[in-house]
C-alpha cells in the first residue's frame, strides 16, 4: 500500500508547511504545529444558487432584513439581521456571550419565530436557569445540547427555524475529520457547512468563539475570513459596562458600537453612552478633556485623562490605555519640540475614561490639552470639547464629521469648542456657545488653559 503522507498544520492560523516549524511564519505563533495525515483531511464540497444573472435584475430581490427590539446590536448590525448572513461574537470568557446570545434569541423568537439554540457547553437545565435569571420564557426557543454537526443540521433541518445560535463553535465538530474539538481543521470545516446551510436556507446563524491570551479570536483567519460578521464584546473586568464592536461587516459600518450594561437580568441597551462615559467626571480636577469622537455614525463624547510625573528611571515613560501608544509619543514630543512643555523628564499616562478605546487623530488635541494640564497643575477651561487633530509641525489639522460632533456635544450641554481653524471658521456659532478655532499647539494650550507659562 502506498504510505499515507503527513503535512504539519499550525493550530492557530491552519497554515501548512511539509516539515515542521518552531514558529508559524504567518501569525507567528511558537510550537502550533502539529502533524496531520493529508490523506485523512476531508475535502470541501461547493454549493451554487444557479446560473449567473445580470446585477441590475437583481434590484428587486434584495432580502429585507430581520428586526428585533434591541436597538443597539440592531445598530451594529447596520440595520438588521441579515437573511442568510453567518455573525460571529466573540469575547473573553465571562464577558457576556451566551448572556447576549440568549437575550437576542429570546427577542428573535417572540417577533420572527421559531429560534434553536444549540449549546455544546451547557445541559438544557443548566440553559434553563440563565433564562429563569433573564426573565425569559421561552415560547418558540428550542434548545438543543449537541456537539455533533451532522446531528446538529438534521435538527435544524428539521425545525426550520428564522435564526440559529450555536455556543459555541470551538465545541462543535464534524464525525470522520481526523482532528479534536477546537482545532483548525474541525473549526474551519465545520464553520464552512454551517455558511452553506446558512445560505442555502436563507436563515441566519449566530456562533460564539472564544479569543486566545492575546485577545484575538481562536483561529483568527478561519473564522474571520469565512464569516459575514464580526462582532466583539468588550468591557473592563471590574465595569459593569460592555461595549459590542464590530469588527467586520459586510452588510453595513464596521466601526460601529453598542453600549450594553450587565445587571443581574441580563444585559440592558445603554441610549446614551456619553452621560455613562462622563458621569463620574469631575471638572475640577487637572489632567482632563473631553473629545467627541466619531463611533461609526454616532458621536460620542469621551474624557481623556493625563497624569505627569518626574520620573526616577533613566528613561521617562509612555503609558497609554485606551489609546495608540504610538500617538502619545508623538503628541509627547511635538509638545516638547513645538509647546516648549518640559516633559522630558516627566512620565507621562494617559488613560481614556469608561473602557473606551479611541482610535481616531481626532483626540489628539484633547491628549494634548490634558497633558498640559496636568503638567502645568491647571484646568482646562470648564464646559469645552477639544477636537483636531495635531501633525509634526505642531499645526491642528481638521477632521470629519465636525458639525455632528458638536451636535453630539450640544445636547450634553456643552458650550466651548476649540477646532482647528481650516474648518472652525466655517462653523456658524449659534446661539450659547463659543467657538475657538486655533492654528497651532501653542495657541490651543493659550485658549484651553488660559495661559502662557510653561
């Protein structure tokens, strides 16, 4: 007979290499190789839905997508479920996915219809006591405790249901692939038959992964490549908020976020994310500004705050939490270079208030001006919102979106805005608030702290 070849396969990626490799040259990851038989690996068949037709007759059957009354994961979403559509949540362990996927399925049950949950990690009895915990009922949700694939699409062939969830996929896996549970090649296989029957029956599927140490999903390219959606549930371990982001979407913005509260019933939406990321400010206090920033179509004002310390190390510090700590080095040395603020032998830490992680240069005038503020022991001025951006020369830039941020900031009750000046100008101040547009760094930290002594 002839001998059956093996290759190795990298557990975290699936990557495959004809030897094995200490260190997986494409997510890079140390001793992930394992040996596999490539005769043992079975193949993927393909599916089709028919001949190839003209885009433009294809206006009219747009699938509509699926409402359920919870606002903010409608809102990531972009709109709705959409027919057909495999989404993807993941999180650390404890921060809420089966909590969230139990909530969602319950929703979808009392307003589409029949829904199966699928646990591979609970008994129906223990599923039940969560629900009892949610106030949830259960009409129209069946739950089904199976880790066996082909079991599990008989049954949802069976029910046909209008939506699908499975806790989750790192338990599930397919008879006759020579692989355990949670491994690329069971992961990847069984997510693959799970997209075909999601769009061959035109009913969507909602599948919890874990992340690595890292924070990564498990088996990051698997997942995220085959999948419509992407979603993550974020929060700090002693917060009782949450924040689900996306990550991918193929039907809609992938910078969107919802902003959800634990409490002992489950998960509650959050209308107004700014009163949570801002109530506990005081405005007394040096080392803080308030930036409005932009989370997908939404605008949300976020504190930012600074400390600086002489340091005792050879070497001062650049601590960031909730930021690029890229970012703060430069906005610490165009401080440096261009505000003349003496830093050099300061620690500087910069930290963004709620757990709230901001990605956009629109925050570095805030950065800056908290920065300032601490160092120089003096508040920035009280009821304003900083928003530029600053480049190497020390000039603020302008941004986007900068007349919904100011909205977003009204509303609040904010009234003094310090802009860059290429786009400040063209705002019309109504009636309450002040408008400061500035050229540079110097000038902003002369109009946010009102002084010049360094």
């Amino acid at each position: 007979m002839e001998k059956a070849k093996s290759v190795f396969v990298c557990e975290q990626c699936g990557r495959e290499s004809p030897k094995w490799l200490g260190r997986c040259p494409s997510c890079q990851a140390w001793n992930s190789f394992v040996e596999r038989e490539s005769s043992s690996r079975k193949g993927w068949t393909g599916y089709s839905f028919g001949e190839a037709k003209e885009l433009c007759r294809l206006a009219g059957n747009a699938p509509e997508r699926y409402q359920i009354p919870m606002a903010e994961f409608t809102r990531v979403l972009g709109g709705g479920i959409v027919p057909g559509s495999l989404i993807l949540v993941s999180g650390e362990p404890g921060i809420g996915k089966s909590t969230l996927l139990l909530q969602v399925s319950a929703l979808a049950a009392s307003t589409l219809g029949d829904v199966v949950y699928i646990s591979g990690e609970e008994t129906p009895n223990q599923i039940w006591l969560r629900a009892r915990r949610l106030n949830i009922t259960g009409e129209k949700l069946f739950i089904f405790a199976e880790t066996d694939l082909e079991k599990i699409l008989g049954t949802m062939g069976e029910l046909s249901p209008s939506l699908v969830v499975i806790d989750s996929i790192q338990t599930i896996y397919l008879p006759g692939l020579d692989a355990v549970p949670g491994t690329v090649p069971q992961v990847r296989e069984c997510t693959l038959r799970l997209m075909q029957w999601a769009k061959s029956r035109s009913c969507p599927v909602l599948i919890s992964g874990h992340v690595t140490k890292e924070g990564m999903v498990a088996g990051p390219k698997v997942l995220e490549h085959i999948v419509d959606v992407v979603l993550g549930l974020e929060g700090e371990p002693l917060s009782n908020y949450r924040l689900l982001r996306s990550t991918k979407n193929r039907f809609g913005a992938t910078s969107e976020i919802g902003v959800f509260e634990m409490t002992e019933s489950g998960l509650v939406e959050v209308a107004d994310p700014a009163v949570v990321f801002l109530s506990q400010r005081s405005g007394e206090t040096p080392g803080s500004a308030i930036v409005s920033v932009m989370e997908g179509s939404r605008a949300i004002l976020v504190e930012i705050q600074a400390l600086t310390s002489p340091t005792l190390f050879s070497f001062p510090r650049r601590t960031a939490s909730g930021v690029d700590p890229n970012r703060l080095l430069v906005i610490s040395a165009v401080l440096s270079r261009r505000a003349g603020l003496k830093i050099g032998n300061q620690d500087v830490i910069v930290n963004v208030a709620g757990g709230v992680r901001v990605e956009e240069p629109a925050a570095d005038l805030a950065i800056a001006l908290a920065i300032a503020s601490s160092y120089r022991n003096r508040q920035v001025v009280d009821h304003a919102v900083a928003i530029g951006e600053i480049g190497l020369g020390g000039e603020i830039r302008p941004v986007s979106q900068i007349e919904r941020r100011l909205a977003g900031a009204m509303r609040l009750g904010f009234k003094r805005f310090i802009l860059p000046e290429a786009g400040g100008r063209e705002i019309n101040a109504s009636s309450g608030i002040s408008i400061y547009p500035v050229h540079d760094i110097t000038e902003a930290m002369k109009v946010g702290l009102g002084g010049t002594d360094k």
